[in-house]
C-alpha cells in the first residue's frame, strides 16, 4: 500500500519522475520493471474493450512518465479484479494490485475520472446500502445511484427500468417492504469507521 508521499509533477507531459514514483509508492509497482509488453493481460482481459487503455499499454505510459493520461485513465474503475491477467502473466506482475492503487492514487489526487464516473457513483451508492444495512438492498442502492445524477435523470432511469424491477418482484428476486438487515448494523459501523480511521491515517488525510 502507497504512503503518504505526494506525486511529483514537473509539469512535463512526459515526466519519467513518475514512474520512479509508481515504482516506489504504488502496490506492486515495484514489480512494474519486471514487465516485458508481452499483451497477455490485455489479451486475457474479459473487459479490456471498456478500457480507454489496456493495462500493458498503461504500464507503457507510466514507464514513459504520462502521469495525466495514466491517472485519467478509466481503466482502473473498469477493472473487475477477476485476476485473469495475474495468473496468465509470465513475468508475475501483480497487475490487478497495481491497478487497484493506482484507482486510488488517482481518487486521492482528485482526478474526475476517479470521482465522477458511472462506476465510482455506483460503489458510494453500494457502499452507503452495506453501511446502512449490513447488505444491498437493490431497490434503495439502486434509487441511491439515480438520484446521484439528480432528481430529474433518477426518475427517469427508475421509469426506464421498470420492467426489469417488475420481473425482479415477479420471480422473488426483489422483495416489497422495509428493508432486509443483519444483526449488529451498529456493529458493523464501528468496524468500517475504524477501517476508514486506519486508512485515513495511512494515507496522511
Ligand atoms: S502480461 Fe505481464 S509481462 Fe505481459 S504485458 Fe502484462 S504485465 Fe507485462
Ligand atoms: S483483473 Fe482487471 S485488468 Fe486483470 S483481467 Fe481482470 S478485469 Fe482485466
């Protein structure tokens, strides 16, 4: 894990400081040298056509010091973390760590493509049902990520995806009512404010 260290910018579109920097600050970056293009992860990558660039195209940029491109990337959020690319790359590159961090590098450092996304508004919205709940409730997390569009744009996606949410309720796959929790919600809380303490003071919030 990455420690409190701030990304050093000389302010040149190409600035092989950073990749020094990856190298030593992000997990598995050390591991980056070790990479030869061989593409197998790109290859092996179930959702690499949703990336903006593979991971061994982003681990050329982070060579080649494209600090901006690297972290403006979309290809960290669209990770599934499903591992493929770890297990078939030849040269042990932990790439999934990698891209991990640097998704969190990036969220840290304030890169829209971190905050902003589809993807990113849909991890608050399942994050805040876990907290809530201890579990998804998919009407309400479903509801939560709407609204972050706005009022207007929630009811009409919650219209467009009525018929879904109809076929859910009908095969018992949605149910109507309050919402299902665990035992121990309160519980459960103290234990994710005292992970977020934990990070927040290794990070250097
Ligand atoms: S599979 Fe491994 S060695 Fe090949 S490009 Fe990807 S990270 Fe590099
Ligand atoms: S872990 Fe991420 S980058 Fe690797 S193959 Fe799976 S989705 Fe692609």
């Amino acid at each position: 894990m990455a420690e409190a260290t701030t990304i050093p910018d000389s302010g040149r579109k190409y600035d092989l400081g950073f990749a020094r920097w990856v190298y030593e600050n992000v997990n598995g970056g050390d591991k980056l040298s070790m990479c030869m293009q061989c593409g197998a992860c790109s290859g092996s990558c179930p959702i690499g056509t949703e990336m903006d660039h593979g991971p061994r195209k982003l681990f050329m940029m982070i060579r080649a010091g494209m600090k901006d491109e690297v972290l403006s990337s979309n290809t960290m959020y669209n990770c599934t973390s499903c591992y493929r690319c770890v297990v078939r790359c030849p040269r042990g590159v932990p790439v999934t760590y990698i891209l991990q961090d640097l998704g969190r590098v990036a969220a840290r450092a304030g890169y829209p493509q971190a905050t902003a996304t589809d993807n990113a508004r849909f991890a608050k919205a399942f994050y805040w049902s876990t907290r809530a709940f201890g579990r998804t409730d998919e009407r309400l997390f479903t509801f939560k990520y709407y609204l972050s569009f706005g009022i207007g744009k929630a009811i009409k996606m919650a219209m467009a995806n009525m018929p879904i949410a109809l076929s859910l309720l009908k095969t018992k796959r949605m149910h109507i009512g309050a919402p299902h929790k665990i035992k121990g919600t309160a519980e459960l809380r103290k234990i994710l404010d005292k992970a977020e303490e934990i990070e927040k003071a290794k990070q250097g919030f």
